[in-house]
C-alpha cells in the first residue's frame, strides 16, 4: 500500500514555478529544498494511500491553493527568511543540525475559536521551558510563533535539546501560552522526551486548543 503526503509534490512543483517566473526566487534557486522544507513544515499534511486518492487530493489541494495562496505565502515567507541573512550560515545550520545525535521532537499544535471553531489570525504563541522562551534548534523556527490564515489555525515550534545542560534519558515540560488582545490568554503544556534521529512523521501534536473571545467583544473580526 502506498502512503504518500501529497502536499510535497504540491509545494515542490510551487517553488519550482516560483524560481522559474520570479526573479527574486531565481536568486535563491540553490536553496530550492530549504524552501521546500521551511513550507512543508508550516503546514498541514494529507496523507493519501492509493494512486486514485493521490490524483483526487492533488486536484482538491491545488484547487486550495489557487484560491488561498497559502502555500505561496510561506514559500515567499521562506526565500524572506533566506535572503535577510548571509546564505551560507543557512547552509552551516543545516550541516550542523544533521551532525547532531539527540533532538526534541517537532511539536504542532492547532488554536480555534471555541464556539465557531474559526481560525484566529494573529494569534501569539509562545514555547516555555522553565519559565523561559524556548530554544530553538535553529533561527528558522519563530518562538514566539504568531498564527495567520495562511497556516489554518496550525502552529510549530522544534525545540532545541542542549546535550550539554540537559539529560537524554528526561521528559521535560514544556508549556504553551496562547494570547490576543480580542481573546482570553490560555496556557497548556506538553511533555517531551528526547529522540535519536529527525522524523517530522513522529511529530509530537498538541491536543487542540480552544480560546475564549473577551465578554463584548463582537466576533465578526475573525472574518476579516
């Protein structure tokens, strides 16, 4: 049985279109598969499990994608990111990243509004650990993270494992704090436990987390 996420082949074929028309792309062609992965891990995967689903969920996604531009916002967040800072230090912390022996887990999660179940935009936040912002394993990764349409509610963070300070064989807390000028602040937590090898199909995922608009405030602005 094949089981295929096919939103890399969505993404993939995005970017490759992208390099080909836009000049400010074609400049960062050589990080094609940077860009590709900074996407692919800021939004949500469909995992389909025959060669029908895959052509259905391929139309159905870049149908998706032609009306919300999701894809193409993170793709352009992306070559931002890479062209703001000197383009071979995003290359040392990816040779630095793979060197490594021991990481946390990915961590994803999903905010919505409690009654209607709508994305909130402009949702922040933040990853604790020992009251503290978290680390994380390298500044691609935003924390605090602030949510948008673009990402559907969804939010993630890769914390660092610092083998000098910490212990392999712990569990550490975390804990999450979610805050909107329009809604009630909310905090949860989550515990993680060290891993050996880098697998985003092992993400740890958060349980969703609902937030409470304010007494008086009119709820149309999550329509905006």
């Amino acid at each position: 049985m094949i089981i295929k996420n096919i939103m890399e082949d969505i993404v993939s074929a995005s970017v490759d279109e992208l390099i080909e028309k836009t000049d400010r792309l074609k400049n960062l062609s050589d990080y094609r598969n940077n860009i590709i992965a900074y996407t692919l891990n800021r939004i949500q995967p469909r995992y389909v499990t025959s060669e029908r689903g895959i052509i259905h969920s391929r139309l159905e996604s870049r149908y998706i994608f032609q009306q919300k531009a999701d894809i193409l916002m993170l793709i352009h967040e992306a070559a931002e990111l890479i062209s703001s800072r000197r383009l071979s230090k995003t290359q040392d912390n990816i040779t630095e990243i793979q060197a490594r022996d021991i990481f946390f887990p990915h961590l994803m999660g999903e905010v919505l509004e409690e009654t209607t179940f709508s994305i909130i935009p402009g949702v922040k936040i933040t990853l604790f650990l020992n009251d503290e912002p978290a680390d994380m394993i390298d500044d691609s990764w935003n924390n605090p993270y602030t949510t948008s349409m673009a990402t559907n509610g969804y939010y993630h963070f890769w914390p660092d494992f610092n083998p000098d300070k910490m212990d392999t064989d712990a569990a550490y807390t975390f804990s999450l704090k979610f805050t909107h000028p329009k809604c009630e602040t909310r905090t949860t937590s989550v515990e993680l436990t060290p891993v050996d090898d880098i697998n985003f199909y092992k993400s740890k995922f958060v349980p969703l987390t609902l937030l409470t608009v304010k007494e008086g405030v009119d709820i149309s602005f999550l329509y905006e």
